[in-house]
C-alpha cells in the first residue's frame, strides 16, 4: 500500500511544481492587479500541497515521529515568512518571495530524504537568513552611505579572502572556510556581495579609463587569491560578475573582448599550473576512464540521472547514497533520481523566473549604483545555478558550487537570503522612484493645464468677454 502512494504522490509532486513553474511566467501576462493576487495565491496553495505530498512519503517510508514534527514547523515557518513580508513590506515582489519559499521547500524535501540532520541544520540556517532578510530592505532603502563605502567593500572583502587562504584547512583540494562549533562558514559566498556593491559603487558615475583600470586590478586581486585558495568555482563567478558589471556600466565591447581575452588566457595557465585542474577537466572528458581518481562523482550523478529518466523512481524508491557531497554539490542530481527530470526543468526555470525579476529591477531603477548592484547579483546567482547544475550533468567541469536555497549549506543559504532581501529593498526603491515619477507628472500636468487656463482668460478678456473665469487651485 505503502509503495502505491509513494508511486502515486510522485505523480502529484511534477503536476504541482509543474502548475507553479508555469504560473511563475504566466504572471507576467497579468494585467490587473486582482489577478496577479489569484496567482500568488495559487502558487501558495501548490507549494503547500507539493510540501504535504512530500512529507507524507518521508514519514510512511521512515515512520519517524520527527518527520512529523519537522514538517509542521516547516509549515509555521512558510506561513510567517509569507505573512511577515505581506505585512512588514507592502511593495516587494510577492514573486520573489514566493519562489524563494519554493526553492527551499525542495531543499528540506531533498535534504530530509538524505539526512534528517542536516535538514535540521538547514532549517536553522534559514531562520536565522530570513531574520537577517527582513532587517536588509531597510537598511537598502535608509542608509545613503552604501554608494560611498567603496573601498571599504573591497578592502574587507580581500582581507577576509586572505585570511582563509592563509589559515584555512585545505578540503577537497581547496581552502574554502573554517569549521565552527560544528558549523561550517565559507567566506567567498559573503564577500561576493561586497565585491559586487565595490564594483557597483566604483562605476556608478566615473567609466574613465583610469578608473577602470584600478577597480581592474582590485576585482584582480580577489580572483587571484581565490584562484590560489583553488577555489575556483568562486573565482569563475566573481570573473564573469565583473566581466558583465564592467561592460553594462561602461558599454564599452572592448572591454568584455579584453576579458574574455585574459579570462581565456588564465585559464590556460591554470590548467597546466594547478593540478587540481588538470584532474577536473580529464573527469569532464571522460568521466568512466578516470572512475577512480575522481570521476566516480560525475560518473555517479550521471547514472542517477539515467535512472531517474522522465519521472524519478520516486522519494526513498532511488539510491541517491551512492552520489558523492549529494546534500551539497550533487544535489540536482538526487533530486532528478527521485523525483525526475521534469521536476528538475521546472526547478531550472523557477531560478530563471527570479532571475528575470532581478533583470526587471536592473532595467527599471534609474539610480546608477542600485542598477549595478541588481544586475550583479542577478548576474552571480544566476550563473552559480549554471555551475552547478552544469557540472553535475557533465554539460561543463565540475567546479564544487552549491545550488542556491536547495543545497545544504550554511553560508550559502545564508548569503542567498541576504541577496534576496538586497534584492526585495532594491524592489521597494523602485517602486518610490515610480511614484515620485508619478507625482511629478501629475504637477507638471497641472501647471500645464493651469498655464492653458490661464492664456484661455486672457483670450477671453481681449475679446471683451468680462465672465467671471473660476480660478485653478493649486494643490
């Protein structure tokens, strides 16, 4: 009885997520605000009905009391995070925080299946960066100094950098953090929001060449020392963040050529410096021939995949187990052994959908310093959920990044909520500029129209017409 449900929920969980991916860009098409509000509030009742399925699975396959327990806390938690940003911030995108909801659903869904601990990790994680969430649209839309603090940002940023490739324990071939109280902290996931308002707040107003050339050689200087740590999926990210931030705000196609140029060149020079590298690209061309010096990882991923096909075997109906890092790394690929392929599209393009939020509000927001700093996160964000999920399925090497909200892990989850809020503030200044906009237009449109009045008097007056012209009021 027990494996009808399971095969059956499995069906449930793809129409679910199928019916939210959908809604996610249908929105879009919504003209009227009723209707943008039944579409939020659908994609609510699906989450919470993907989640319900979902756990009920975990239980009846572990008949663990605490299943039960982890899930209704889940629940208070999805409901006050929802209510909290309807109530604390009337204007930020319900889209955003909706999805940001969804993709951690999944995350504890996957996570619980695999450890039951780790998923309790990960829920205290995320507590503490919706807290943390909550605070940051404030301080994004009161405190004027961020677009001053620029040498601040990178200054700190490079320190904390240097600090883990000194004194940090090498891990998997890299120095990524340190280990605290049981907890890990990897300080790369922070500093890149540093590092993307440095280069925000450095090109806000000046693109001159000297200009260029200095935030150049800092935004350098991070890479290298991320490449020195061999933390090189974190230096391919604050490289391509830079490349895109650089020639948005400089419009300059020389530049990005230049980059692509160097990025290009460096790579090269990495490959045959570092073997660390070496090993990753011989596993990317054939993972099978280099079974057992790291290609098992790969090699592993892609037999779940395969496994899984179209539908997944179902949640506990799969050996996600034998997947290398699976709560972290290879997450996408345990989540395609389960619960399918089609669920995974689906998870791809709700990242996309936030993505084109943060596209949105980039486009939108006329504040120079702001435009930058959504388009870098969205940038970085965006092409960490391509490093993963591209290593994982072969499409690119391996480069050890997390999936953001989905993966375990504290300071990534921790960072991307912080991202998120960053993001939700950015939203909320747009929104003030539209209506400041709109008020401006409303007392231009009324000075026109009384200095219209005005010449209409006049006319009269000229004409010998003496009626009595109401006077327009001003307000």
């Amino acid at each position: 009885m027990v494996n009808i449900i399971v095969e059956l929920t499995k069906y449930v969980i793809i129409l679910l997520m199928g019916i939210y991916t959908f809604s996610c860009f249908s929105i879009f098409l919504q003209r009227e605000e009723a209707d943008e509000k039944r579409v939020l509030l659908r994609q609510n009742v699906l989450m919470f009905g993907m989640h319900f399925m979902a756990y009920l699975v975990l239980y009846l396959k572990t008949e663990d009391q605490r299943v039960l327990v982890f899930y209704l806390v889940q629940v208070v938690y999805f409901a006050a995070v929802i209510i909290l940003n309807n109530v604390i911030y009337p204007n930020v995108s319900r889209l955003v925080v909706n999805n940001m909801c969804m993709l951690l659903c999944v995350g504890f869904i996957v996570i619980c299946r695999l450890s039951f601990v780790s998923a309790v990790k990960q829920f205290i994680f995320a507590i503490l960066g919706t807290a943390i969430g909550l605070v940051v649209p404030v301080i994004i839309r009161k405190v004027t100094i961020l677009t001053d603090m620029t040498y601040i940002y990178g200054g700190i940023g490079f320190a904390a950098l240097a600090v883990v490739a000194v004194f940090a324990v090498s891990s998997g071939g890299a120095k990524l953090g340190f280990t605290i109280a049981g907890f890990g902290i990897q300080p790369s996931e922070f500093v890149k929001i540093l590092f993307v308002f440095f280069v925000a707040s450095s090109l806000r107003n000046d693109t001159s060449f000297k200009r260029v050339v200095i935030t150049t050689i800092i935004a350098a200087a991070h890479v290298l020392i991320l490449v020195l740590s061999t933390d090189l999926g974190a230096a391919l990210i604050y490289f391509v963040v830079y490349l895109v931030m650089l020639y948005v705000a400089t419009r300059q196609p020389f530049y990005a050529v230049a980059g692509l140029g160097a990025g290009s060149v460096a790579a090269v020079a990495g490959y045959h410096l570092f073997a660390h590298i070496k090993v990753r690209v011989s596993i990317w061309q054939d993972p099978f021939s280099s079974y057992s010096e790291g290609g098992f990882q790969v090699a592993q991923s892609l037999f779940a995949i395969g496994t899984g096909s179209w539908f997944g075997m179902g949640l506990y109906q799969g050996s996600p187990e034998l997947i290398p890092v699976r709560e972290s790394d290879f997450i996408f690929a345990a989540i395609s052994e389960e619960l399918g392929l089609i669920f995974g599209l689906c998870l791809i393009l709700v990242c996309v959908s936030c993505y084109i939020m943060f596209l949105n509000i980039a486009m939108e927001i006329r504040n120079q310093f702001y435009k930058l700093v959504a388009l870098g996160l969205g940038t970085c964000y965006i092409f960490q959920v391509f490093l993963t999920i591209g290593g994982v399925t072969k499409f690119i090497p391996m480069t050890g990044v997390t999936l953001p909200l989905v993966s375990y892990g504290g300071s990534s989850i921790l960072s991307t909520m912080i991202v998120f809020g960053i993001i939700q503030g950015l939203y909320i200044i747009r929104e003030d500029e539209e209506k400041k906009e709109k008020i401006e237009r409303t007392r231009e449109r009324r000075r026109n129209n009384g200095v219209g009045r005005t010449a209409d008097r006049k006319a009269k007056k000229t004409k010998g017409n003496f009626e009595e012209i109401p006077k327009q009021r001003v307000r």
